[in-house]
C-alpha cells in the first residue's frame, strides 16, 4: 500500500468517528475510491457488489448520467438559496410529483434535509395541531415496539426502548407509549386478535394521544421484520375511531423497496401524515420530505403561532431537490414493478439453499428486502472482513445479515451476495455464542 493509503487509514482510525462504532476500539473502515452500478470499488483495489444501496438510499444504482447531469445542470445555476421568502423551481416540481404520487389526501409538502429530522417535523406537526385545536393535553406519541426511527431526540423516544439502540438516553427523552409489535408476519393468516392490546391501549391513552407513528410493513432497524398489512388498516381504523393522526415513516420503504410504491398501499390506506427520505433523491444528496394533510396544515396555520415552527438551513436545498426530481423520473421510467419483482423472485429462488443451514433461523423475503436471520449474533468485524475479500459489501447488524441492493443489480450479482453468505455461515469465528 502506499504512504498515502496508509496514512488516510491511519487518521481515519485516530480522527474520524464512525457512526455506532468506537473510537477507542473502531470497527475497519475501508476506503473507497469510486463507484459505479452497483459495485464500490475500494482504493486497496477489491470491487464490492453492494447489497445495502449504502443503507438503503442508493436506488438505481452509482455514478448515474441521468443523476449526475441533474446536479451538474443545476449547479450552474444556483447550489443554495434560503427557503424562507424564496422558493424555486426544483423545489417546486419535486413537491408537485410527491402529491400526485403520495397516497390520496397528502396535498401540503415540508422538505427537510433527512429522514430523522423528517420525522421530528411529522411529531411536531402533530403536537402543534393538536394545539392549535385548543387540546393542548394531547402531545404524546403511540407506536409499536421493534420500531425505529432516527437518531435525534424526538425520532429516539419512538424507538423502541430496546432494539432501537437508544436505551442509555430513556431518562432524557419524552415519555410515549408502546404498544406490543406485531406479531402475525406478511403471509400468514390474519386474525383480529392481534389488535385486541392496541385497540385496549387507543382506548386508555387516546385523550393524551397526538399521533400514533410506524413503519408500515417493514420494521427496519428495529429487527426487519414483515407484518401483516392488516394490522395497518387496523391502525387507520383506530386512529379515526379515537381522533388520533396516523404518521407513516416510510423513510426506508417509500419509492418501490416493497413492491409497492408506499408500503402504506399494501392496506390500501392514507396516512394523515407520511415521512420520506432515504431513496429519495437516488442516494446522491440528503433530502427528506413530510407530508401531510390540508386540513393539519390549515388548522397549524390559523392557530396561535399563525405557522409551522420548523425551518431547517438546508430546507429545499436545490441540489437535492433536482437530483429528486431525476431520481423519480428515473424510477417510473424504468418500469420499478419489474425491477422489484424480478429481485424478489431471483431472492427466493436462490436464498432457499440457506434455509436448512443449522446456524439460519428464519430467511424472509419482501420486494428488493432479503433478510437471513441467524441464530447467533454476527460479529460484525471478522464477518464483513471475509464478505470484503468475497467482493461483497454486506453490513449485517445483531441477528440480521440482510440485503436491500440498488435496483439494477442482476441475478449473477445477487447470486454473489448470497454465496457470500453462504460461505460465511460455517465460521464459529463469524459469530458470537
């Protein structure tokens, strides 16, 4: 290697914090040179087909013409202006696409620049609705266990106490309410049992309820899990019930990842509010959107405060903005539903060899989401190390080694991923008992 190489590793290990990792004993980083497709190709000269869409963001792929001519093209331009007083054309046509494409009834558009901060801003529309309505008492959140969210302070007090990784801040964050996660997965059979602790919490806590928040169908962080999109319905159905406003982070899920479009389709729902981020300008940029209802919007507007209390720096930033509207343009024209349809069905067709492997509990498959959950937790140096020297960049995290590739990724590759796999799961040494 040369001194260059080595001294980029070497203050990168002294300097640079990564994020959940430590400083005093670091997790390798590997250093990246470029990116094309869906390989990363590193400066020590390995070429990675990445199956995380550097996680999950990443939707057709790297180094993009269409993406890259979308930023170049507005950089000569303007690459920032103040949101506040100014609006612009980027900006403009982006929320224009998200109504026409958003679940019915999400008419007004609040851009931020990520997804936690996307799901602040959904928290705080819904306190400051609630206010605005003279029902000051209602400002607590519901939401499931196994949930997650984000990283900032409110995003923290709707993870999940536990496996949202947040649990060493419980004494500084609000106080919400957790109801049981659900328990009846994707393809099984339903039955209304399942609703029966949510339907009694709603019933107990509903005069304190602002808003109850989830991840529809998916359950990211929080474990990967599939549920049941009628536990969904279910939500929408108790939330109208109760007059409590329903917020969908799709953040992980919105734009095609489970073969729908918003996974709040698969129960064929609305939410009052819905978080977007993530995909949404193809991995490029940090953009994210809140969406939300007339109604909330009109009744924040004409309440004490006479507008929104929110306005990031960054907000509708151009750059972002553009590379969204490409990003979307992108994804429609290339016919997702097959792209996402086709990963499903080369996932199932290949992941099946795994399955009665000793060290796999349970393999699940949902749009471009494969999940192999093993029995024992993964130990995340020695295990994406061999994934490395495998040519495959694979971040798996507690029990879950998952995949959620770029959309153009082809059958050879994600046969690579899962051979990778496959080859790792013999290893005590990858694993910790």
């Amino acid at each position: 290697m040369t001194n260059k190489y080595t001294d980029i590793i070497n203050f990168d290990k002294n300097h640079v914090w990564h994020p959940y990792t430590s400083m005093s004993n670091p997790l390798p980083s590997y250093v990246v040179d470029t990116a094309e497709g869906v390989h990363i190709n590193l400066k020590s000269g390995e070429k990675l087909i990445d199956g995380m869409s550097s996680w999950w963001s990443v939707l057709h792929g790297y180094n993009r013409p269409e993406l890259n001519n979308a930023i170049t093209s507005q950089l000569s331009k303007v690459a920032h202006v103040m949101f506040g007083g100014f609006t612009h054309e980027p900006a403009v046509e982006l929320v224009r696409k998200l109504v026409s494409l958003s679940p019915e009834g999400l008419d007004k558009v609040f851009i931020s620049d990520s997804g936690s901060v996307s799901v602040e801003v959904a928290m705080k529309m819904a306190i400051q609705y609630w206010q605005s309505k003279g029902q000051a008492n209602k400002h607590k959140m519901m939401t499931v266990r196994n949930g997650y969210h984000g990283d900032t302070f409110a995003a923290m007090s709707v993870c999940d106490p536990v496996t949202g990784m947040h649990q060493i801040f419980d004494n500084v964050l609000m106080k919400n309410i957790f109801a049981p996660a659900p328990s009846i997965m994707f393809d099984e059979l339903w039955h209304e049992r399942e609703m029966e602790p949510l339907t009694a919490l709603f019933a107990e806590h509903h005069q304190e309820l602002a808003a109850f928040i989830i991840e529809p169908i998916v359950q990211g962080t929080g474990g990967m899990r599939f549920y049941h999109p009628n536990y969904i319905k279910s939500v929408r159905a108790l939330c109208d019930q109760y007059n409590v406003l329903f917020i969908a982070d799709e953040i992980a899920t919105g734009l095609g990842r489970t073969g729908k479009l918003f996974a709040c389709e698969w129960a064929e729902i609305s939410p009052d509010i819905m978080c977007l981020g993530k995909t949404l300008t193809g991995g490029y940029l940090s953009l994210a959107a809140t969406l939300c209802s007339t109604e909330i919007a009109e009744t924040i507007s004409n309440g004490e405060a006479s507008c929104f209390m929110h306005g990031p720096t960054f907000m509708g930033n151009p750059l972002a903005c553009s590379v969204a509207n490409a990003s979307i343009d992108l994804l429609l024209q290339n016919d997702w539903q097959s792209q996402v349809k086709q990963i499903e069905t080369w996932f199932k067709q290949h992941l099946i060899q795994l399955a009665e492997h000793d060290r796999v509990n349970n393999i699940r498959v949902l749009g471009s989401i494969a999940v192999v959950e093993t029995h024992q937790a993964v130990n995340v140096a020695t295990i994406q190390k061999h994934f490395v020297e495998q040519g495959v960049w694979i971040r798996p995290f507690g029990k879950l080694i998952y995949m959620m590739p770029p959309l153009v990724i082809s059958e050879a590759q994600i046969t690579a991923l899962i051979k990778a796999i496959a080859t790792a799961l013999p290893h005590d040494d990858y694993f910790i008992e």
